[in-house]
C-alpha cells in the first residue's frame, strides 16, 4: 500500500490500525480506527483509512434488499472476484457516521461477506474494496427503509 | 474526492428510477423477510434457554429438567403445541409462561408473584423468555393441538373468543379490530387472521419471535402485552386469566397449523 | 367502580335480548365471566387507567363475532350523529401539510405515551389507509382515502356542491359511527384524540385539490 | 459476562460456510432513555477469526452493525473437523471467544 507514509502523518489510531492491516500476531491488540468511524461522509471514512478516490466498479458487488420492513436490521452482502483485495468496507451513506464496517480479508477467505447494518433512513449503501495495488473500488445500491408497524 | 460525489449522485438517480418501476413493496418485503431468515437471532436465545433449564439455580439449586409442561415431567419436545392446557396440580387453564413460572416456584424455590411482577427483560423475566424460546423451538414442525378435554380448557377458550372480540378504550379497538378479517395489513405489515385456522406459522404458531424492530425476543405474553398497548387499554397482567385465555382461543384455532416459533419478526 | 360494570352487563343482556334466542343461558354466563376475567385482567399503567375498559353503548354491542341487531345498530348510529359538533364558524379546512403529518404519525393514547392531550396525538391515518400516493408503507383495515376529494368532484372547497361531501367527512372523522355502527375507525372528534383544528388539518388533505393526495 | 456466540460452520465444496450470530446490545450512544438521557454507545469493535489458531480474518465494527450481529464469510481450505474459532472485543473491554467445528 503506498499510502502507509501518508497515513503515518495522521493520528495515532490511524497508525495503530496500520498494525491490524498488516498480518495480525494472534493476540495483538489491533486498534480501532475511530477517525474513520467517525467521519461523516463516504468520501471521508474511506479517506481516514489511507483509501484514494474511490472508482465505481462491476466487480465489486453489493447485495440487500430494495426495501427494509425496518431499518434497524438490514441484511447487506458485499463481495468481490478480483484478487488481491486487502480490505472490503461497508457504508451507509445517510447515516450519522458513513462508516459500518472495515472487514481484513486474507488469501485464506473469500472476499464475500454478509452482515447486517442499521440505517436511520432510506440510503445509499456502498461496498468498498481496497486493493493491494492502491486501487479503490466501490459499488452502491439504493434501499429503501419504510415505516412499520403501528408507529406507536 | 469531488468525481466521486458527482459520479454518485448520477447513479443514484438512474437506480431511483429502475427501482420505482421494478419490484412492488411487497415483493420487496418479502425479499427482505428471506435474507433475514437464516441467522435468526433467536438462536442466542434458544441457548441460552437450553442451558437454564439444565442448570441449578435458585434458593433450591435445582434444575428444571423435572418440570411437567403438560406431558409428564420433564417432556419438552411436543409440549408447547399443546399450550395452554389445564393442569391438575394448580387447577388451573396454564400457558407456557404461567408453567414456567410455576416451575420455577415449586422445583427451584423461586417466588412466583416476584417474576410476574418484574417487567419483561429484566431479573427472571429474561430467563423466562430464554426458557420459553428453547422450548418452543423443541417443538418447531409439530402441529397444533391444544386439548379441548376438560371443562376448564372448553371455558378458557370461551372467555377467550369473547375478550378478543371485547372493545373498549379511547380507540374502541378489540383484538378482532386488526385480526378480525383476512388479508388485511396494518402500515405494510400483514395481519394474520385469528378467528379461524391461520395456516402455517402466521400468527399464534409464529411467537416466540424475535422483533427485528427492537432487537428483543418476544415471548406470547409480551406480544399480547404490546397488542394490548397498541390497542389503548391498560396494562394486561402478567400471566392473567384474559391473556391466557386468549392464547386457548388462538391457539384452538391455530389447530393443525405448523410451528414455526421461535420465528422472526418485524 | 361498580356501576360500571352493572351498566355493561345491562347493555350485554339487552343486546342479548335484541340479537334474539340464539343465546344460550350458559352462553350468558361465559359473557359474565369474561366480563369479570377482563376487569381481573389489567391494571392502571400511566395514562391508560382500567376505566378504559368500560364500554358505552356501541363499544358492548360491536364486541362480538356477531353484528348487532338493526334497531340496536340505528341506536348507536342516531347517537354518534346526535353527538357531532361542528367546527366553529365553519372553519372545517386547515393545512393539507399538518394533515400528512398527522396521517403519518401512530402515537397516542397508550400506557408509554406521557400525555392524552391533542396535541401529543397522531391520526394513526396511514396504519389503516392508502392516502398520498408518495407514501407505500400504508395499511389496508380502511379503505383506501388516495384521490378522496377528486373521485368525490371537490375542485373548489367553498362551492356549494362540496358542502355535502365536505360535511360527512367532517362526520366521519369527527366520529365514524355515525355512518357504520360498529366502524373500526377511532372516534377522533368524539373521544377528544384530535382537536377541531386537527381535524381541519385532515380534512385538508383529503378535500383540498391542492393536496397531494388530490394533485398527484 | 456476554452470552455464547452461536457458530455453524458447513462445507460447502472446498470451502466453509460460516454463520456466526453474536450477542450484543450494539447501542449506538445516540439514543434517549426515559428520562431523556443518552444511552451512552457500547457495541463491538474488533472481531477476529481463525482456523486452527490461525487467523483468516479479521474486522472493525462501528455502532450501525445491527443489534445481535450477524456474520457469514467463507474460509478456503477448509475441512470437516477443522476448528474455527471467533472472538469480539467492545468498546467498554468486554471480549468473548467461542469455537465451533466445521461439520
């Protein structure tokens, strides 16, 4: 990753995760990268995590529903075919920290991966998949999260 | 950064469009409903139900693998297809949770009235509904037969049919206001038909469930609890005859329906 | 306390009366029981106080699988048209917005809402009817409300070809009884849910040509 | 102390299926109590994964991962009797590890 000397100039939870990114000791305390989870737009989690622009791209998938009976649990499969992923992210555009989840995949696991997010409104949800190379891919997809229930 | 928001904000309108013209909302809904189904978090639950019924707890330090559920002591598989159901020790028309409870007093030495005054997920009420979940799912797939036998089984389903068609209220609501006919929905959730046979796992054979909305698992008296609130009445009492006639009502009606508990839930 | 209950057993044995011979005696007893299951069943929680529970005239009559008997149905219904109070200077429209607000919100009346003002009320609205076309998460209990005024010819809400039409929604929303004995549509003016200028707020997203529920 | 984790680990060809569910409030420090307090935020931050001691992956979680969290990824070369081993770690220090064997 050439961006490793930008980041070491950011803040140290930044460099702590450099520690989490690279080959993880067993038992390391991998710090939590809260610069990144805090940010409030796409643009600037995937930034905080020493990402460049991300690129829109076909080989990197996002799956979910088009409508969520409820926001509070929304299914969410972000996958790539393309070799040499370090990193895959989840982000919820409209939510208060853009930033879900950041997934350290390994050659010994597939970069397919299922979870599921909250989302305080409807959102654009993006899969982002940081190469080895540099390159920052994402994909996106709308969901659309209704109001249930008697609202009471 | 900049040719990021921009290519953004042309994607999204150009999927806006296609998405308003594919899919219905129920078609999405229930696309929904499907990728929640595997990894049901009512897993957790039954766990940990699992393993409070084998564990020694309370001022007796004692387990619950003795407690009779209605098909001899500690027969659980087939026992909540058949709840509620009278029982001779307590003469009493009892559901799951009412037996639980009276378990938990007479093996573990637990004070009854004590749980059924602790709010749901608090102290031993949070036991209860883990308990109630296990044992639920020992019985998912079996059919619903409540007995009819005894006198007390025939009245509770009585009383039971009468305080579901029973309004009252600032909204005048009765249970029958939302259950009372088929296919009908409230907001985008559909309501299943009480009256009458609901079909498989719709209504009464669905719960415990787990609620999605509020990441809790909901046992039967907490879902009649919540209907009741939802229905502007005052509060139900844990355990009491109304509720638990109800659920003779219901689940005589959910008779041959399939158990599909511990379910999840919106 | 008492009286209460007496009353409603009254209510009970005179629509059992009404209804005709298909009551049993057992059958009156099981109304007995159920009666007193349900007075034994609840408790006061916040602002929903077990007087909830006692049922006027209409509330008794609808609480079966059986409809009332016809004359008892008139009772009711001559009841709610008798008790519908008109909106002052006949101020029956408000703003169309406030209403989609209204329609949208379900809160009200339950043991976790602090306040029974009006003002901490929604009109439940869309958990039992189509209205705008914008909002898919609609229930279906009423039937759908979506182009209600131009279905009905409302172009114009002071022409006096839309009194008529304009008077019975009023009606209707004030207290639904007065058109259906045993409606399944809260009483919003009747019970004090909603207070006249609410309900002008209502009736301006329903009538108003402007509204979306009108215009789209 | 944290509820088990529920593990199920299938093979699926020359791969394992893993679903993992976790118990956690995952409170996302921006709700309101009764009386108007803010809940203060308590949810999973660090999540690992291993076979047979070795770790395949590993995972930073912010407070919109969904209450109860759900996880399913696929580990290559796996095979039946393997061990796969789950850990969590939140944000107030409380961790929990459990294992699972791939059937």
């Amino acid at each position: 990753m050439h961006t490793r000397r930008e980041m070491l100039t950011r803040s140290a939870a930044v460099m702590g995760l450099l520690a989490a990114a690279g080959l993880l000791p067993q038992d390391a305390q991998a710090a939590w990268s809260a610069a990144a989870f805090d940010a409030k737009s796409v643009a600037d989690a995937v930034k905080a995590l020493g990402g460049a622009a991300p690129v829109e791209s076909k080989d990197v998938t996002i799956t979910g529903p088009d409508i969520a009976e409820n926001g509070a649990v929304v299914p969410i499969g972000c996958a790539t075919a393309l070799a040499g992923v370090k990193r895959l992210l989840v982000l919820v555009e409209k939510n208060p920290s853009a930033l879900a989840a950041v997934f350290e995949v390994s050659d010994a696991v597939d970069a397919n991966i299922n979870t599921r997010v909250k989302m305080g409104q409807s959102s654009n949800v993006i899969a982002v998949a940081m190469m080895g190379d540099g390159k920052v891919l994402f994909a996106q997809k709308e969901i659309k999260v209704t109001l249930g229930g008697c609202g009471g | 950064m900049k040719t990021f928001v921009v290519g953004m904000a042309a994607v999204l309108g150009a999927t806006g469009l296609a998405q308003a013209q594919g899919k219905s909302a129920a078609e999405g809904i229930a696309e929904y409903r499907k990728m929640l189904e595997d990894g049901n978090p009512a897993d957790l639950f039954e766990a940990k139900g699992e393993a409070l019924w084998k564990t020694r707890r309370g001022p007796k330090n004692a387990t619950l693998e003795q407690c009779d559920l209605g098909k001899g002591p500690g027969v659980v598989k087939g026992a909540f297809v058949e709840l509620p159901r009278y029982f001779a020790d307590t003469k009493k028309v009892q559901d799951l949770e009412t037996r639980l409870v009276t378990c938990m007093e007479a093996l573990q030495g637990f004070d009854g009235a004590e749980i059924a005054k602790t709010p749901f997920g608090r102290g031993e009420q949070v036991a209860l509904t883990a308990l109630a979940t296990w044992i639920a799912a020992e019985s998912r797939g079996l059919r619903f037969n409540l007995p009819q036998g005894h006198a007390a089984e025939k009245k509770s389903y009585e009383i039971g049919k009468r305080v579901f068609f029973y309004r009252g209220g600032p909204y005048d609501f009765s249970c029958a206001s939302c259950h009372g006919e088929e296919g009908k929905r409230i907001r985008l959730q559909d309501l299943p038909m009480l009256t009458k046979n609901p079909g498989d796992g719709v209504g009464f054979a669905a719960w415990p469930a787990y609620r999605v909305s509020n990441g809790e698992m909901w046992s039967m008296q907490l879902r009649l609890n919540d209907c009741f609130r939802q229905q502007r009445m005052p509060y139900p009492i844990f355990g009491s005859e109304a509720t638990i006639a109800l659920g003779s009502f219901m689940g005589v009606n959910a008779k041959g329906a399939e158990s599909i508990a511990p379910a999840i839930k919106r | 306390m008492n009286l209460p209950i007496r009353t409603a057993i009254a209510i009970a044995a005179v629509v059992a009366i009404v209804a005709g011979c298909a009551t049993s005696p057992s059958s009156q007893d099981l109304d007995r029981e159920a009666q007193a299951a349900m007075k034994a069943s609840f408790r006061d929680q916040g602002i929903a106080k077990v007087d909830r529970l006692n049922q006027d005239l209409g509330q008794a009559a609808c609480s079966s699988d059986k409809p009332p008997s016809d004359a008892v149905a008139e009772r009711i219904m001559a009841e709610a048209r008798a008790s519908v109070e008109w909106p002052a200077g006949g101020q029956y429209f408000g703003d169309w917005r406030e209403g989609e607000k209204l329609a949208q919100s379900g809160r009200g009346m339950t043991w976790t809402d602090p306040s029974a003002a009006t003002s901490a009320n929604g009109g439940n609205c869309y958990n039992c009817h189509q209205i705008s076309k914008a909002e898919i998460s609609y229930g279906t209990i009423g039937p759908s409300l979506y182009n209600y005024g131009k279905l009905r010819g409302v172009s114009d809400l002071a022409a006096p070809s839309s009194q008529a039409v304009v008077e019975y929604t009023w009606m209707k929303i004030y207290n639904g009884k007065t058109v259906n004995a045993c409606s399944n549509m809260p009483r919003f003016g009747h019970v004090g849910l909603l207070d006249p200028q609410q309900m002008s707020h209502l009736m301006s997203l329903l009538l108003d040509p402007k509204s979306p529920v009108n215009s789209q | 102390m944290a509820d088990p984790m529920r593990i199920r680990a299938q093979m699926a060809g020359d791969k394992a299926t893993v679903r993992v569910l976790m118990s956690h409030e995952m409170e996302t420090g921006q709700r309101k109590d009764a009386a108007g307090k803010t809940i203060p935020a308590w949810f999973i931050q660090e999540v690992s994964a291993a076979l047979n001691g070795k770790t395949v992956m590993t995972a930073q979680w912010g407070p919109s991962v969904a209450k109860n969290p759900f996880l399913q990824f696929n580990v290559k070369g796996a095979k039946a009797g393997d061990k796969i081993a789950i850990s969590w770690l939140d944000n107030k220090g409380d961790k929990r590890t459990d294992e699972a064997v791939v059937a």
